[in-house]
C-alpha cells in the first residue's frame, strides 16, 4: 500500500529529459514507484493537467536565524523549495560565546538587513557549540535544511574585540578547532566574505575580512577531513571584474579545500556582457589549475530597496565607506558637508555602470516620512532634479536629510530588457553557474528573491520562452543538489526521497513584493506570494496545499556525510 499516489502528472524529473505523463507513488517519505502504478494507495492526487517536479533546491539562503520564529521557512516554501542551505557569506550564528551575542545581532542587522528587534525578540541566543544550535532547532522544520559554518562568527567567538586584527597562531589554532567541531557536529562547509560591502554594526569591516590569506587558506583545508563538505565565498571585486589576486585566492582556496567553491553573486546585463564573461573567465582559468569555482546567478531581474540609513550598497562604492561607517547623526552631518558630496560624487564616478547604486538619477523614491517629501514619492531623482535644476547627488541626500535618511530607494532595475533575459538563459546553461541567490531571509528590508523559482518558470519558460521547462527544472534541482552533493534529492526517480512540487505551468509564478508585518518586535519584511503551485511534499509528506501551510514539519537538518557525499572539483566538473 503507497502512503500517496500522484495520479497523471506531467513528470518532469530533473534530469533534463523529456516530460513524460505518469504517476508517481511514495512510501515511507521515498518514492517507489514512477510511470504506471496501480498500487493501492492511502491518499491520491489527481495531477492531471499539472507538472510534478523534484522540490526545488535553493543553496544560498540566510534563514539561519528566521528559523526559530518560522521553522515553515517562508516564503520560500510556498514558491516549491524544499531544501535549502544556510550560514552563508561567513555569517552563521553558531558557534557562539555569550559576550558576542550583542555584536552578532547588530552584525546581521547591518549587513543582512534582518531587524535587530526581531533578532532580540525571536532567537534565544543561548548556546554556544554548533551541535547546541542544532539541537534547537532539528525536527521543526517543514523544509530539508542545512548550514554552513561561518568565518566571521568564528573568528568573532574567537578574538572578540581582537577580531579586527591579524590573528595570532593560537588564534587560529583555536579558529580551526571550532570549524572541525562544527563540521563533524554536521555543518555542511565553510563560508566566508572578503566583500567590501560586507561591514558591521559599528560600518567595519565583518571579522572575516580581517584574515590573512594564510588564514584563509587554513579554515578551507579543514574541508578535507570531513566527508560531504562544501566551500562558499563572498567575494571582493564581484561588480567590476576579478584581479589576479581574486583569482588565486579563488582557485587556492578551491585546491585547499578539495572542494568546488561557489561564488555569490554574477549579475548578468546585455549592456555590458564584458563584464559577465570576465566574471566566468575566472572559472575557466582556475580549472586550469585543477581547482573549481562556480559562480552563483539569480535567474531574475534584481529589485532592492535600499536607504541611507542602513546604507547597505552604498557603502560599496569607492570613497563612500568611511562616511557610511558613522553613526546617523554624524553621516547626516557629513552628508550636509559640501566638501564630502564632492567626495562622494568623485567615488560614484568610479563605479561600473552595472553598479546601480551610483546611477543617482535613475532612483525612485519609493517611500517618504515628511510633509515636505511626500510629493516626490514615486519619481525618480533625475525627474526631480532637471525640475529643480540641480545636481542628482544633492537632490538625492537633501531629500534622504529631511526623512532622516530613512527614504526608501530603489535603483534603476537593470537588465530587464530582451537582450539581457537572452544573455541571462545563456548564463543558467553554462557550466561554470548554478541558479540560486536567493538570499531569503536576509535584506528583509530591501528586497524578496525567494521566488526565483517561480520567477524562472513564469517568466523564463512560460513568458519569454527562453528554455523549456525540463531544463529549467534541471537547474532548479537536479545542478544544485549534485554540486553541493545532496544525498538522494533533486530527481524523481525510484528510492529517492520524496521531495515534490506540484503546479500548473499555466499559472506558476510570483506576485510583486510588498510590504509584511508578521515578524517578531511587530516589524516588517519585503515578501512575493506564489502563484500556480498546488501542492508541496517534503520527505513524503504534504507541507503546502494551495497556498496554505499544511502544519507538517517533516524536513531533514541535514548533516554533512550523513545526508551528503563529497564532490570534488574534477567529480564535479562533469556535472
């Protein structure tokens, strides 16, 4: 007797190959039967007229603190993922020491937009080994779920205070004893940041950007000794193209490690297809060398709402750090400074156009909190500065001045147009990507890219008919989960487990973003609805129905070895 049958689906496995109608039958959260199953079952589905897909896979996530307020990990569930990986970019919250709970907070709160009253207000904070976190949260979870180990949580434990400098030896004998307890408590790898848009609370540099290249190559090489690992890199130089010293560090660490290194993040414009093939090249070079990077892309367009408060993204750019570093009241007074706007106009200038956040006169202000504002909400800063005959710059800072810089901003969308979505579909074929990047439960403020999922099928198959749908799913599952060497996910086939998306193709894919009120401290994140997905199983069991959490917490914390096989760059390269 099958737990449930999927009655004559459109099966699309993963592999690439042809959609086929048929059935497909589980029991005991596996699938055991695929095509035409007459087998009894306890529950069964009607398919019909609807794709049944492997769950969708989505390696780069931040819901490492989300998850004890919202183990259903949403949104992301509800756009058909059913496995994900966090601690990324080097900002996991374990390990942990009790006096760097405060500096881990503000941390994420500065670079990963997460609200810091919902960090105080929803997660205990009250372990210290990896193993501890674990514990918290196994078994509450409705996806599959795994984490990495973070450099700058590490380092933090480690150094405290100290961790804006150079580590001693037994600093880093200390540093490399917690990455090898983590990983052998079932972290699935290593993550870190060399990204000058990565600064904490204080607008410093995250621990991680502190470490010597020795350093880094050290915490790479633990990698090897655990089974099922893999490596994660928050680069420097991703915007305007890598140096040869991006390279070799890339490709060492790859080699220290043995294992791929995946990037985040290759953004992709057909007004500068330069730039995508200069980030690839990287790719090409380190093989080379008998190393693997691979570049993580988002099949979509990329929205963000920023603001001079948080002044994430702008602090990015050239000779803008330091003012971003200061406190409000001191960057409001910098930012009336004459001097200091010509500083930074001079910086923006250096910037690559792909960089959007120095194209002033293509911001919308998106929302206002003055009288004097409210007439501007909606237009661009180049509207308002040709009306006003004034410079875009100071157009942009006096009207963030009067809302104490708490207007919101969204730069010009890039890369939307049809020469840019046709490079892009190049980009998910290459061998040298993976889709993800999703970033869901990080930039709550700015921005909600869980849906790329959807957003690939809505618009990348359906719309614009870029790619058909078996290859999308193929990149949606079956790529991600044999780079990071998912153990039984990412296909549907007899004795895999049985996590299942079931949508209308007709139908799939995402509603605008808006604004949320439903986290912890009654504070507010960007969220996209699904559209078109019916129905959602993890491990068996039924997590989403028509859009609705069923309840079910049936998801795996995955365990690096136990849930995962090793992948080395030559094993991978084939993939």
């Amino acid at each position: 007797m099958l737990d449930t049958l999927l009655r004559g689906g459109t099966i699309v496995d993963g592999t690439g190959g042809p959609a086929r109608v048929g059935d497909v039958g589980v029991r005991d959260g596996r699938i055991v039967a695929v095509g035409d199953v007459d087998e009894p079952a306890t529950r069964v589905v009607d398919a019909s007229d609807r794709v049944v897909a492997p769950g969708f896979v989505d390696i780069h996530v931040h819901y490492d603190a989300q998850v004890f307020w919202d183990p259903a990990l949403t949104p992301s569930v509800f756009h058909g993922v059913t496995t994900v990986v966090g601690g990324n970019c080097g900002f996991s919250i374990a390990p942990l020491a009790p006096s760097e709970a405060d500096y881990l907070m503000r941390m994420l709160a500065r670079v990963e937009g997460m609200p810091l009253e919902t960090l105080e207000k929803g997660v205990p904070w009250d372990w210290t080994t990896y193993e501890e976190w674990r514990s918290r949260i196994d078994g509450t979870l409705a996806v599959n779920a795994g984490f990495l180990v973070g450099h700058s949580a590490i380092r933090r434990v480690v150094m405290g205070e100290r961790s804006y400098e150079h580590a001693t030896d037994d600093d880093l004998a200390e540093m490399l004893r917690l990455t090898h307890e983590s990983l052998a408590a079932g972290a699935l790898g290593f993550s870190t940041s060399v990204s000058a848009a990565h600064n904490d609370g204080d607008g410093r540099p995250v621990p991680s950007r502190n470490a010597t290249r020795d350093e880094l190559l050290a915490l790479c090489a633990a990698l090897r000794d655990h089974v099922g690992t893999v490596l994660e890199l928050a680069p420097t130089g991703a915007a305007r193209g890598f140096s040869d010293d991006d390279f070799l560090l890339m490709s060492d660490m790859s080699l220290a490690a043995q294992r791929p290194l995946n990037w985040n993040l290759l953004a992709v414009s057909a007004a500068h297809p330069e730039s995508c093939e200069l980030q690839l090249a990287i790719s090409t070079r380190a093989e080379a060398r008998g190393a693997q990077v691979v570049a993580l892309t988002l099949p979509d367009t990329i929205r963000t709402r920023l603001t001079l408060l948080c002044g994430v993204g702008f602090d990015a750019m050239p000779q803008w750090d330091d003012t971003m570093a200061l406190p409000p009241a001191a960057r409001m007074e910098a930012f009336r400074n004459p001097e200091v706007r010509r500083r930074l106009r001079e910086g923006a200038a250096q910037c690559p156009p792909i960089f959007t956040c120095c194209n002033f006169p293509g911001i919308t202000i998106a929302e206002t909190f003055v009288p004097e504002n409210r007439a501007y909400s909606g237009r661009t800063v180049g509207e308002i500065a040709r009306a006003q005959k004034r410079d875009p710059l100071d157009v942009l800072l006096d009207i963030a001045l009067a809302d104490d810089l708490r207007t919101g901003l969204v730069p010009a969308v890039d890369a939307d147009d049809d020469a840019s979505w046709k490079l892009r579909a190049e980009v998910w074929r290459d061998d040298r990507t993976v889709l993800g990047a999703s970033d869901a439960g990080a930039h709550l403020d700015m921005m909600c890219n869980a849906g790329f999922t959807t957003a690939l099928l809505g618009k990348g198959v359906r719309e614009k008919g870029l790619l058909p749908i078996e290859e999308a799913v193929h990149q949606l599952t079956d790529v991600p989960a044999r780079l990071y060497g998912l153990r039984g996910r990412g296909r549907i086939e007899p004795g895999l487990l049985a996590d299942l998306v079931v949508f209308d193709p007709e139908t799939v894919g995402l509603t605008a973003e808006y604004t949320r009120r439903d986290l912890p401290g009654d504070a507010e994140r960007m969220y996209c609805d699904a559209l078109g997905v019916d129905r959602v199983f993890v491990n068996g069991a039924e997590v989403v129905d028509h859009g609705e959490h069923t309840g079910a917490a049936p998801g795996t914390l995955l365990a690096s070895g136990r849930d995962t096989d090793t992948v080395t760059p030559k094993a991978s390269a084939a993939r």
